[in-house]
C-alpha cells in the first residue's frame, strides 16, 4: 500500500488540476506528467497484482488508440501515392496515452471522493469569481484563461454540471453543503458566459437533464429538480444580465448564417452575419471534400492545412479560413488525419468509457454519483469535439483523461462488487 504522503501527494495534484490547468500554462500538462509518473511508481512497486475487467480495458485501449494510428499512418503515407508528408509531432496523443498509468494510480492508491467532488467545486467556483473580477474590475470583454476562451468556457461548463452531479455527496455530509455544488455550477455558468463560449452552452441542456435523471433515486426529487431548474434559471438569467453578454446576438446570428447556407444562398464568410460560423461551416465542408477523396489513410496531420493553402491561391473565398490548421471539429479532424478509420477511433475515445460508467451503474447503485459524473464528463466533451480541435489542447486532454480515470477508479473501489470480478482479467 502507498504511504501516506504518497496518497497525499496524489490527491493534492488531482486537487489543483481544475484550479491552476485554466489558468496557469502547462499547469495541466504537468500535473498530467507527475500522475503519470506516480503511476509507473506505483505499478513497479506495488506488493499485489491488480487486474482490470473487460471494459476497463477497453478504455486503456480507446485511449492509446490514437497514437497507434498516428503511427501505423507513418508507413502508409510513405507508400501512399498522394505523397502526403507529415511530421506527426505525438505530444498530445501521448498525453492521452498517460490516462493508463493515472488510471493504475487512482485505482492503487484509492483516490477519496473529497477530493473528487471538492476538486471540481473550487475549479469551478475560482473560475466564475476570478472571471468576474477580471470583467469588472480588470476590464477584460472575454475570458480567455491561459489559453483560449473556447477551452476556458468548455472546462467551466464541463467543471460546473460535474460538481453538481455530486450534490448528495453533499447532503450526505450536510444539508447545507448542497449549496456548494450548487454555487459550483453557477460559477461555471457565469465564466462560460464571460467567456462567450455558445458551443459550451448548448451542452447544458443535455448536461441538466442528465443530472435530473440521476436523481430519480432521491427520496425528495422532484422538490431538489424544480429547486435546481428555479436556481439555474434565476441564477444564469442574472448573471447573463449582469455580465452583458453579447450571447443573443451572436447565436442570432450563427442561426442567420446556418439558414442561410441550408438555403443555398452564396455568402462570403467576412460577409456573412457570425463569420465564425460561416468558416467553421466553410471547414466542415472541405473537410468533407477531403476524406470523399482520401476515404482510407486521409491526408495526415497536415494534410488538411496544406490543401486549404494550396486551394486558396485560386479560390480567395477560402483565404479567411487558411490561419486554421484543422476543421474545427474532431470527428472530421480524425477523418482527414486517417480516413474513415480515424471515425470509430475518436468515438471509442468517449463511447468506451461511457459504456464503462453505464455497466458499473447497472451492477452497482452505490456508484451512482460517480457514474454519472463520468457519463456527464463524457456527453459534455463529446458535444465540445462538435465544435473545437478538442484533443489538441493540453487542457481539455488534462481535464478529460483525469477526471474519466479518477471517476472509474472510484466506481471500481467503491463498487460492492470488484471490478476486476468475473470473466476478461488481466494481470498487470
């Protein structure tokens, strides 16, 4: 068993992750590091072997995936009469690759429940009230964090409706420590507001009904839902009023663009009412050109950006659109990578720890907050990949790999049952 400042330690970065990784630089990638390395510590010390089932495999798997396709692309695009050339720099499948040895970390040292749930509040909170101060006080018109404001806004968003999934941890404790997960979501709400980010917003809904759902055990439920619609609608009305945000002009005006371009109508994206949609959309489709046309090993990591360049000089409406270097979107992303294979690659990166936390809450209800933290975490990025280059930022990645591992490292030993029970083991 690890000694107690080894657990300390552990539970100490999993702590600082959401509150230092959107806003410090290479905070996350860091911590991603020292719990990598504490898990290889942990596996080359460790007095017993551990053995992981079936869908607890299938998640190591789904997450080194990535990276084995980066690689078998190598030898592929070398042959491939396209005559693509990439560099395939593997920084960030790498960094996804680390979620096994986290995973063997939580698991080995029993990562607590605290520091889960207490993790995700004060990240969540420090965002909203740190945002805050930087709009009043600091004159800043758009969170952006250390980075971008589209991850700060996913991570908040994401942050927010996590904590809230573990209100009857809460109440458990004491009643009146619902309101911390309760001021978690709204704090999250409010930077994502700041933030300006509509992609992360639409994911509230879905986020909102999940949790609902979750609390269909509750002896109370319908009276903590209407108390958390009240709260949620109050509270986002005001601080959407309080913030001034800008938010029902610009999804007006993605709508106008949308419409526009189902209706046919030839609009430059500078010209357009949200050309940032209107590029994103412009993206989308040549992206789609590209894999119709290099349906089975894509175009590599820089395909997609070479092509757009060289199909610029001749078409200047795709001169706006060149200062990208990816689709805007995941899925699409693999696709022009990889080729249609790239497509279930990407979607096991969510549908296999979904499929995890789904088994674990059927087997066993004393996992339930976690479960569904986990199936939040994962309905929340999948929706994010729609709109971003997700996977290739340090942040979403940190907040992704370590939050799904520590979410199934508190299933498995909170589980009545052992996870590694039954069929499927595997020594490690």
């Amino acid at each position: 068993m690890p000694n107690r400042s080894y657990h300390t330690a552990v539970n100490v970065l999993v702590f600082l992750l959401p509150v230092t990784a959107v806003w410090i630089r290479h905070a996350a990638s860091a911590t991603l590091i020292l719990l990598a390395l504490l898990g290889v510590h942990a596996w080359y010390a460790r007095e017993q072997k551990l053995t992981f089932s079936w869908p607890e495999k299938a998640v190591m798997i789904s997450f080194a995936a990535i990276l084995g396709m980066g690689l078998l692309s190598v030898p592929l695009h070398w042959i491939s009469p396209d005559n693509f050339q990439s560099d395939f720099q593997y920084g960030h499948e790498i960094k996804l690759l680390l979620f096994i040895p986290i995973y063997y970390l939580f698991v080995h040292t029993k990562l607590k429940a605290e520091t889960f749930w207490y993790s995700l509040c004060a990240g969540a909170i420090f965002a909203g009230v740190w945002s805050l101060i930087s709009y009043y006080m600091l004159g800043v018109e758009r969170i952006e964090g250390a980075y971008h404001h589209i991850v700060f806004g996913d991570a908040c968003m994401a942050m927010g409706f996590l904590s809230l999934a573990g209100i009857q941890f809460f109440e458990r404790k004491h009643k009146l420590l619902v309101l911390i997960p309760i001021a978690a979501v709204l704090m999250g709400l409010t930077a994502t507001l700041l933030a300006g980010v509509r992609g992360a917003l639409i994911a509230g809904p879905l986020l909102l009904l999940v949790f609902l759902f979750q609390l269909g055990t509750h002896p109370r439920a319908w009276l903590l839902r209407t108390i958390i619609i009240t709260v949620l609608l109050i509270g986002g009305g005001t601080a959407y009023t309080l913030t001034g945000s800008s938010l029902t002009e610009r999804m007006q005006a993605a709508y106008q663009t949308v419409n526009n371009a189902l209706s046919g109508q030839k609009i430059s994206i500078m010209d357009s009412a949200d050309p940032s949609t209107a590029a994103r959309l412009r993206m989308w489709t040549e992206a789609v050109d590209i894999i119709r046309e290099h349906p089975w090993i894509g175009v590599g990591d820089d395909g997609f950006e070479d092509i757009i360049d060289q199909k610029a000089q001749t078409d200047p409406t795709l001169r706006p659109i060149t200062r990208y270097g990816t689709p805007h979107n995941m899925y699409l992303e693999l696709m022009t990578i990889h080729g249609i294979p790239g497509l279930p690659v990407m979607l096991a990166l969510f549908l296999a720890p979904l499929t995890a936390f789904l088994l674990w809450l059927r087997r066993d209800k004393s996992v339930r907050d976690y479960a569904y933290a986990g199936i939040m975490l994962v309905l929340a990025f999948m929706q994010f990949a729609l709109t971003e280059a997700l996977m290739e930022k340090s942040i979403p990645i940190a907040i992704y790999g370590v939050y799904t591992a520590a979410a199934m490292a508190l299933c498995r030993n909170t589980a009545r049952s052992p996870a590694s029970a039954g069929e499927g083991k595997m020594n490690t």
